[in-house]
C-alpha cells in the first residue's frame, strides 16, 4: 500500500521529491495505489520505485526518470510520458490508452498485455521490449524502434507505423490488419500467423523475413518493396505491382511440399514422378506453386497438395519415385549419349538454371506456339475421328509398320499388332508436328517440350480420354522400339501414368 509520507513528499513538488531521492538513494519508495491523477511531477526521479496501480491518469511525467519503475496495472491514460526514461520498467497489464510516449525511452520494458490503444509512441525506443498481448490498436508508432521486440499475440490494428523499425522483431500471431507499414524495416521478422489483411506494405524492407502459410497477407496495398535493407533490390525494379499482384507473389499457400534438388535437376524424372504423385492422390489437385533458386544455389520447387494429404508421406513418395527414376536414367542417358557420369550431372546442373529453362521457353513467339498447339489439336482430332487412317503411316523419320516384324513380340495376335501399329504412327506423327516448330535437339529441350505436351493434354479433356484409352493395355516398352524416336522415348515414359486413368 502506499507509504503515505512518500505521497506527501512527492505532492511538495519535483525539486523537493528529487532532493529527498538523492539523500536517500537506499529506500525504495512506494506509492502502489496512490492516486495522483493530474499531478505535474515532470523530470521526477522515480527510478525504482513501486508505482504498481496508482492512478496516474492525465499526470505530466515528461522527462521523468522511471527506469525499472514498477507500474504494472497502473491507471496511466492520456498521461504525458514523452521522452520519459522507462528502461527496464514493469508496465505489465498497465492501461496507456491515448497516452502520450513520443521518444519516450522503452528499451527492455514489459508491456505484455498493456493497454495502449491510441496512444503515440512516435520515435519511441521499444527496442527489445516484451508486448506480448499488447493492445496498440491505431496507435502511432511511426519512426518508432521496434527491433528485437517481441509482440507476439499483439493487436496492432490500424495502427500507423510508417518507417517503424521493426528488425528481428517475433510478430508471430500479431494483428496487423489495416495497419500503414510504409516504409517500415521488416528484415529478419518473424511472422509465422500474423494477419496484415489490408495492411499497406509499400516501400517495406522484407530481407529475410519468416512467413507460412498461415500469414495473412490477403488485400495488402502495396507499390513495390526492397528485398535488402538500405532500399537495396527493389521489387519491382520499375513501376508498381498491379492490384493483388503482391499477395499473389508472397501469401504462401496452405499445404506446401517443399523439394529441394541441391546438385540440379533431371526434369524427366521429376515429371514422371509428379505424375506417378499426382495419380496417387486420385482426385485430389496436385500443382506446381513455385520454382526458386536458392542463395546456396539449389533449386526449391514447391508443390501445392490438398490440406488433407500429409505432407510427409507425399515427399518421401515423391522422392523415392524421384531416385528410383534417376537410376534408370542415369544408365540411359550413358547409353544413348555415351557420356561420363560427370557429364550427366553437369547436364542436371545446367537444368536447374531458371533463366535457360524460361530462355528457352519464351524463346518462342506466341504466334509460332499458338500455330504449334492448333496443329497438335488438329492431330488429336485426326487421332479421335479416323482411327484406322493408314495415310498418317508416312514419316521421314521411320515407319512402325517398317519395323513392326522387328519389335512386336510373336505373340500377339493380329488385332494386337494392328492397334499397336496404329497408336504408333499417330504419335509419330504428333512428335513430327512437334519437331517442326520447336527444337529438340538436347535432353533439356525434349524434356520442356515433353513437359508442355503433357500440359496440353491436361487441358484437353477430349485428348487425355484419347491418351487413356489408346494407351491402356499397352505395352510401352514395346511401343518405344516400335517409334524407335528419341523424343518419343522421353514422351512415352512420361505417359506411362496414364495407363492407370
């Protein structure tokens, strides 16, 4: 309770509180509960002393010396506090609705559940300080030093807080929603479940900064944003994003499987399993939601998965599909092109190179791909419509009815043989329209242009029933030696999931 000899001092003035403070720097004074609402004690040596409830409202202690003061549960709205020294101090639970702190000192200072909404913290010093359940709903906290601070659970609503520095910050679970971050220094934060619904972004400096798929960043306003600090790698380099395009690149999606290929890439592999990944999970979508390179090098492909697949079991399915396929690979690959193991993995290497993949894919003019794909529809109809059309068996390249005797097992019975040829020529005849527009002449080519055919079929229900149903019951083995096609080997082996259609 308060010591009510101390309250009296305190009520004689500052010169005389601090006068009586300095003579007796031992005792800790105690004014728990006292009320001193209004009371102008501006300057006032305080430091240490027990404040906890008092009621302290509309008091002027500007400049005051409050270092490790105890004001826990204290009444302190629309107090004047600015450039007030509170390191260290316990205002754990304390009401500062409407408070004024502009460059008040908060260096370590608990403010766990404290009320603080409304009140104007700019330029303030919170570096470190614990607002753990903090309540600054439209509080000012522009300029404001924010680094290391933890405001986990902080209710931050609307608040203002353009060029906060927020560096190392834990904003985990924090409420950000409408609040103005203009400009603000998010580097290193930790924003695991935080909501910045509506929250304005532009200018931000996000080098490093943690999210998943839990963070909202749904409706953020946002012209652009630095990946380094000191404005450094502004993104996008010219201009501003279009409307939404910003949640678009950054809110992550809810159920994320995150492959990471550290010595590059074979992309056959990686198709054949995604495909043999997607056919397990039936009906459940399967998509590629991100291709990254890595700082260290590696490449990160994200696949998004239904939120009721587990995560792990779709990884260590997708890898072990993945390592099995490179096996055959690999002994086909030396096969074919008689290479050293060396050079298959400087092959892979060169695959996981973003920009060559989306060079040699926008490398193609949209009228030379649109013609491309009106041809191979064109095919797929000829395919659908005249099943027994013997005039699609010419090819500059070989005819399967030429090496028919040579590849078809004895077994089979005429009808057997007779569809295989069938089938046979209409993808010969899909790869030669294929090869007239786009080059085919290194594994990396005949994967992109396997892996857009693939793509064009996925979204050609007519042409996937036709896949299905063509290749059901098909020997593939057999139908590669019949085509005897480099590109129709590679094509095949990723159609092979189709055959569970």
């Amino acid at each position: 309770m308060t010591n009510e000899e101390h309250l009296a001092l305190l009520r004689q003035g500052v010169e005389a509180w601090n006068a009586w403070k300095a003579n007796h720097p031992d005792i800790r004074p105690n004014l728990s509960f006292a009320t001193g609402k209004g009371i102008i004690i501006r300057g006032a040596k305080l430091s240490g002393v027990d404040l906890s409830r008092a009621n302290l409202s509309r008091a002027d202690l500007s400049k005051a010396d409050l270092i490790g003061a105890n004001l826990s549960e204290a009444y302190l709205s629309e107090a004047y506090l600015s450039q007030a020294d509170l390191i260290g101090a316990n205002l754990k639970n304390a009401d500062l609705r409407n408070a004024d702190l502009i460059s008040a000192n908060l260096i370590a200072t608990n403010l766990s559940n404290t009320y603080l909404s409304g009140a104007d913290l700019s330029k303030a010093n919170l570096s470190g300080a614990d607002l753990v359940g903090a309540k600054l709903i439209g509080a000012k906290l522009s300029g404001t030093n924010l680094s290391g601070a933890n405001l986990k659970d902080a209710n931050l609503s609307g608040a203002h807080l353009v060029g906060a520095n927020l560096k190392g910050a834990n904003l985990r679970e924090a409420n950000f929603s409408q609040a103005n971050l203009s400009g603000a220094n998010l580097q290193r934060t930790k924003a695991l479940k935080a909501n910045f619904n509506k929250a304005t972004f532009t200018g931000v400096c996000l080098e490093d900064w943690q999210t998943n798929s839990r963070t909202d960043m749904s409706e953020v306003i946002c012209d652009y944003i630095y990946l380094q600090a000191n404005g450094k790698d502004r993104c996008p380099s010219q201009g501003k994003f279009a409307l939404g395009e910003f949640t678009r690149l950054f809110q992550k999606p809810l159920e994320t499987v995150n492959l990471i290929f550290r010595n590059g890439i074979d992309w056959q592999a990686f198709f054949i399993a995604f495909q043999k990944l997607s056919t397990q999970l039936g009906n459940n979508p399967l998509s590629i939601q991100a291709i990254e390179n890595q700082n260290d090098g590696s490449l990160l492909i994200r696949l998004k998965i239904p939120p009721d697949v587990s995560k792990t079991d779709a990884e260590l399915y997708f890898k072990e599909e993945y390592d099995g396929e490179l096996k055959g690979i690999d002994k086909d690959y030396r096969y074919q092109l008689q290479v050293k193991y060396e050079q298959v993995a400087t092959y892979r290497q060169q695959s996981s190179d973003l920009t060559e993949i989306v060079k040699r894919i926008a490398g193609r003019t949209i009228n030379v791909e649109a013609r491309t794909w009106i041809e191979v529809d064109s095919v797929a109809e000829e395919c659908q419509d005249n099943p027994s059309d013997d005039s699609m068996g010419s090819s500059a390249i070989g005819n399967p009815r030429d090496t028919a005797q040579l590849s078809i097992p004895a077994n089979y019975t005429p009808e057997q043989k007779h569809n295989l040829i069938e089938i046979a020529t209409k993808i010969l005849k899909l790869i030669q329209q294929i090869e007239q527009h786009y080059p085919t002449n290194t594994p990396l080519e005949k994967q992109i242009v396997v892996m857009e055919v693939i793509k064009r079929i996925e979204n050609n229900s007519r042409l996937k029933s036709w896949v299905a149903k063509e290749l059901r019951d098909v020997n593939i083995d057999t139908l590669k030696k019949l085509i005897d096609h480099p590109l129709g080997t590679v094509l095949l082996t990723a159609l092979e999931g189709y055959q569970d259609i």
